[in-house]
C-alpha cells in the first residue's frame, strides 16, 4: 500500500480513504484490466485471431502480477469478464470444439500468457543449469537444442507457446471435420 501510495503521490492514509486494502485495488485492477480488454476483443470473428490477441493482452496486463491479479479476477468475477470469456467461448465451439474443450482452450492460453511473464521479460529455460548438470555427457541433439534455446529471445517462447497452442486446436478441429 505504501508503494501505491507513493506511485500516486498520496500518503498511505489518504490512499486508505479510498480503498479499503490491497484486496479491493487487486479486484480494481482487474475490473479495470477486462473493460480494456473488450474493446479489443468484441469485433474479432475469427477464434485464432481472437484467441491469440486475448493471449497478448493478458500477458502485456499481467505479466509481472499475473498470480496475484488472477486471485483478484477470481473471488470478483462481473458480468463484463464472464461476457469476454463468452465471446471467446462461442468462438471456439462455433468452430467445432465442445463447450469444455473450449473452456479449458481459454484457461490454457491464460496459463500461457501468465507464465510467460512480461514482454521484453519472459521466461528463460534453465539452460545453464541444464549444461551443468549434463556436462560434457550431453548428446549433440541435446546440445544443439540448448544451444538453440540458450541463444533465442525469451520472448521466443511465449510466441512459439501461443503457435503451439493454435496450431493444436486447429489440428483438434480438422480431426473432428474428417
């Protein structure tokens, strides 16, 4: 609460005037976040591209909060965030998936977005630890693949999560068609 205050150019108390804690700024914030959210959203028809550009917005939104944002979202669910997760929702059974894949398509890319952290600041694999433990007994696929991983942007991965997951349900679909 004292950083908050501070960032706001308040004392502590006065914050306190307006907020009851850090539970209520938490669920402020994460109201705030989904009416940000919409607008981006509701045009969108296609599920890849909507689902792809929930993805990004989450990560851009929570990144560096993502846990503890996602516990305010959770105990102070309204009516706007169920309504986005509607839209995503319709948009991947009208595309072929059951409700519950389609659920669990949307708690999967939030997962995604949540873990990947920050843009500029995503999360690394632990590749030098992985050389240590390995040494020199490390086969040439796996050291090329560290070498690969080692050397790539840890944004890399939050892109190639999201690819993997799109490519995936596409595949789910298509199967479903034949």
């Amino acid at each position: 609460m004292d950083a908050i205050a501070d960032e706001l150019g308040v004392t502590t108390p006065a914050l306190y005037s307006h907020v009851s804690g850090r539970d209520e700024i938490l669920r402020l914030a994460a109201a705030e976040m989904i009416r940000e959210l919409e607008p981006v959203l509701v045009e969108v028809a296609d599920w890849r591209e909507w689902l792809t550009r929930w993805a990004t917005l989450l990560r851009a939104r929570l990144g560096e909060v993502g846990e503890e944002l996602l516990e305010a979202i959770d105990t102070s669910l309204d009516i706007a965030a169920l309504q986005l997760a509607e839209q995503g929702i319709t948009l991947l059974v009208a595309a072929g998936l059951g409700p519950d894949e389609a659920g669990h398509a949307l708690w999967l890319t939030a997962r995604i977005a949540f873990t990947a952290g920050p843009p500029g600041h995503g999360s690394r694999l632990p590749v030098e630890s992985a050389r240590a433990v390995i040494g020199d007994d490390a086969g040439p696929v796996m050291a090329e693949a560290l070498d690969a991983v080692g050397a790539a942007d840890a944004d890399d991965s939050f892109a190639f999560d999201l690819e993997v997951l799109v490519a995936g349900l596409a595949s789910r679909l298509d199967d479903q068609v034949r």
